[in-house]
C-alpha cells in the first residue's frame, strides 16, 4: 500500500480491499466512549456504548488524513511512502556550542543539554511533539529554533498558536525580549510580522471572510499541544495548508506508554499527532527535579469534611458546585493562605469560580486586616483587595508588590510566575494535564524555601470531590512522581505547621 505525503495531509488509493480496512479500522480510526444518563422516578441507568471515530475523510477514490500520522507508518510491513513533500526551509548542521548560545547576548545564560536536544530534535525532523514540563524552558526551546531558521532563511511565515490570549501575551513578551519579530493577532488582525502569535478562536473567525488568511504560513508552532484535540484547533489544522514545520510543545500531550504506538492511542492522543506528528523527546518532572532545575514538590492533603446539603439532589456537577462553595471548605483555604503569608511566602490559590474568589477574600479580611491580595478572573478583569483595578494583577503578583493572588483556572497554562511557594488547590478536580500545568506554576525554583508547597483537600463526606482527590493523590505518586514521604495526608493547621518547621528547618 502507497501513502502519498504532501505539504500538510496525506492520501491512500481508496480500493476497500480487506487489507486496507484493516490499516484503516487499526490505525486511522480510534474510539470514543459515550455516556448518556438516562434519568426516571426511581434509578439512574447509566448507559456506556463505544463510537467508532474515523479520523480519515474519503473523497472518491481518495483516503485523505492529516500529515501527522505519517511518521508512525513508515515501518509498518508492507506500506511504503512517496514524497510529494517540498522542502524549502533548511538548516545547515549546527555545533552543540552553536545551539548553547543561540539566545545570547539577550538571555544572559546558555541552553542546557536537555534544551539543546530538544532544539536539534525540532530543527531537523520538523514535525513532532516536545513534551517537557511547565519551568523546563520550553519557550527557549521555540526561541532558539525560530532564531537558526530565520538565520538561514528568507520570507518565512511563523505561527504560534495559544490556548489563552494572556499565554499569548507572555510569550509575545519572551520574543520580543530575543530580538525575534513577533506581534499579537488580537485586537490588531494583522499577519503582517514574521512571527505572529495567535489565540485561535480569533483566527478562525477571520477565516469564514478569508479561507485563504493562512496560506502563506510555512511554520507553525502549537503551544499547550494536547488542545489540539478541540474542533476549533482541528478546524485551524485544515486551513494550514502549505506548513512544513509543525511543533507541538507541552508537558503531557500522549501518554508516556503510548509514545511509541499509535494503535494503544485514544481518540484524543490520535487527534493530537494528526495536527503535529509523533513525540520527538519526553523529559518528565523527576529529572528536572534531580538536577535541581526544578522544586522538590510536598503535598499536604487538608483533612477537611463537607456536610451534606439537604436538597437530595444526586446530579454530580450539583454535588460538586456544593462542596467547593461550602463554607467550612472556603474557611480552611483562608486558614491556609493567612498560615503562610505569616511566613511571607507567595501564595496562588486556584478557584473554580468568582463567587468562590470573592468568598474566600471575604475570609481574608476578616482573619488578618493587614493582608494584601489580588483576585483575577481573566479577560483584564481584576482586583486589589476590595476595588476593582484595570492594572495587571498577575503582574504585580510576580514582581512581588502582592504575595497571595486568587484566581480562577484561566491561569492554569503557561503563565510564567516567579519565585511562587505555594499553590492552593480549591478548585477540585481530577484533569490530569490541568494537574500538571497548576503544579507546574510552583515546582519553579524558588528562592524563599527548600520546597514547593501544593495544598490538597480530602473533602471528606461529598463523593465526587472525595473520589476526586484520591484520583490526584494517584496523580500526585505515579504521574508527578512525588515521593511518597513527601505527601503528608490527614492535615490540619496545627499538624501543617508542625511539618512545614521541621521541613524548612526553622525548628
């Protein structure tokens, strides 16, 4: 069987023989499991059924599927590759030292070895994912390779697609520190720069006027890859017509067992190698965390309960929303920031919502009139203890002019935090990456302390927030890798006190 490659898709003679339903059904199709609760008078049946989702289109004698794929069929018996591929962007083979120093004189520092793999990796297989954890310096990473292929090339078009226009405005701001020509696609639609960095729900509305908007973009970069599993991600993928490089970058976009093998993917991980390709380098927490680059992180599990409300309802996205607004809950997060901001450490605590924000900084006031804190909710919509502001919250959070910041999970990705100790869980929750990225804001080096804190909650008594935090406590030893004398379960503040002494020495 012949695959044809070109620029950005690929195609196979459609003959539906059996051999070819077989490639098809095994490698270009995965399965969704759909759930549909159907509610009577007396029981809730849960009904479970798995749908087929072919991932390729056929359009007449035509299988066409995304370019992404490619890489895991060139090995397969039986299959072979013609390359109608253009290879127009090249790069000349670079020296360690040359990479090592890519972004001087403006970063004042060289990549290390795991960055400068990284960049290799990218530079010359093109299309793939690097999965290294939020503090690794992946921005470095996409820095340096944008800086080799401008240096040896002309007329390139580079997109950087975000999640969140505040990711896009911080990595706007690291460009810009490299001398690399890059602007916003925001309130200014223009695709006039080099680089544009763009949040995606803004391109696609220009595409209904403008089907052709990307067409002359040859380079494109997806920042938090593991989106591109969304429609909208998937709908901006069709329209990228003519790229040649595509890199996706993120902590955890496939599974770790599933690298290698695109029949073990879901449908999700399928999804996200159609828009870029397979994983070219996976670095996990644990090695940054040995070499020192990262924090060692300590989970201390709030042995808290929660009391039934008395409404009987037994919907689970009731009984969530009524444990993360219970009082006693938003009580002891409050406890728990004014227990650290009498260390002067720097504390993000994470909410689910507004109304939760506001509550717990109600709390605040209450327990220490002195405390200073800033509540964001996104948007530029932010305040400074009880006024609303139009400066920049998070900002000021990470120059230090605030130590404790609210906010909602707008700040889950990729904002960059200095020096945070603390990071609060109030939200609740089990979304694995999400995990990674909350506990990526403070395994950042620190220079207050040993140790970079995550506080849980054991919401004891409410069953979809207590399975909830098993289900991170997992997370917490097999995915982040924390070392288990390092997860301190059943606390309180006196118990939390006694453990942050001896572990910070300040017995």
């Amino acid at each position: 069987m012949e695959i044809m490659v070109y620029q950005n898709h690929a195609e196979i003679q459609y003959d539906n023989t059996f051999e070819q339903r077989i490639f098809l059904d095994t490698y270009l199709t995965a399965t969704e499991v759909q759930k549909k609760m159907l509610r009577g008078r007396k029981s809730n049946t849960l009904q479970v059924r798995n749908v087929d989702c072919p991932l390729y289109e056929i359009h007449g004698d035509r299988v066409i599927f995304p370019r992404g794929f490619v890489e895991y069929f060139k090995d397969i018996k039986g299959v072979s590759l013609r390359n109608f591929f253009c290879n127009r962007v090249v790069v000349p083979k670079l020296s360690k030292e040359e990479i090592a120093s890519s972004l001087q004189p403006e970063a004042g520092f060289d990549l290390r070895n795991d960055q400068i793999t990284a960049v290799k990796k990218g530079l010359y297989l093109k299309r793939g994912i690097i999965q290294m954890p939020p503090g690794s310096g992946k921005t470095e990473v996409q820095a340096s390779i944008l800086r080799f292929l401008f240096k040896y090339n002309t007329n390139l078009k580079v997109l950087v697609l975000e999640p969140t226009l505040e990711l896009g405005r911080g990595v706007l701001r690291r460009f810009n520190s490299y001398n690399l020509d890059a602007t916003l696609y925001s309130e200014n639609r223009s695709t006039s720069s080099s680089i544009v960095v763009a949040h995606v729900t803004s391109l696609l509305i220009d595409l209904k006027d403008n089907p052709n908007l990307l067409d002359n973009f040859n380079i494109v970069f997806w920042d938090e890859v593991h989106h591109s599993r969304c429609d909208t991600w998937l709908q901006l993928n069709k329209a990228l017509r003519n790229v040649e490089y595509s890199l996706g970058f993120s902590a955890l976009a496939i599974d770790e067992g599933n690298i290698s093998d695109l029949s073990r993917m879901d449908l999700d991980e399928r999804l996200i190698v159609g828009s870029t390709g397979s994983v070219l380098i996976h670095i996990n927490s644990l090695f940054y965390i040995d070499k020192g680059i990262l924090a060692t992180p300590v989970i201390f599990q709030i042995n808290n309960i929660i009391d039934r409300g008395l409404s009987g309802n037994k919907v689970w996205t009731y009984l969530f929303a009524e444990g993360i607004s219970s009082a006693d809950r938003n009580n002891r997060v409050a406890d728990v920031v004014e227990f650290f901001y009498q260390f002067k450490r720097k504390v993000l605590v994470l909410v689910g919502t507004k109304e939760q924000a506001f509550v717990i900084a109600e709390m605040l006031r209450d327990k220490n009139k002195e405390l200073s804190y800033g509540i964001s909710f996104g948007n530029k919509v932010s305040y400074l203890n009880d006024t609303k502001v139009t400066d920049d919250i998070v900002s000021m959070f990470d120059t230090n002019d605030i130590s404790i910041l609210l906010a909602t999970t707008h700040l889950d990705e990729g904002i960059d935090i200095k020096n945070l100790d603390v990071c609060i869980l109030a939200s609740g929750g089990k979304k694995d990456r999400r995990l990674i990225q909350r506990l990526g804001r403070v395994l950042r080096k620190t220079k207050k302390g040993r140790y970079a804190y995550i506080i849980d909650f054991a919401d004891k008594g409410n069953g979809i927030l207590s399975r909830h935090a098993t289900y991170r406590l997992n997370l917490y030893k097999n995915l982040i890798e924390v070392p288990s004398d390092l997860i301190y379960l059943d606390q309180d503040i006196v118990s939390l006190r006694k453990n942050f002494i001896a572990l910070e020495g300040l017995i």
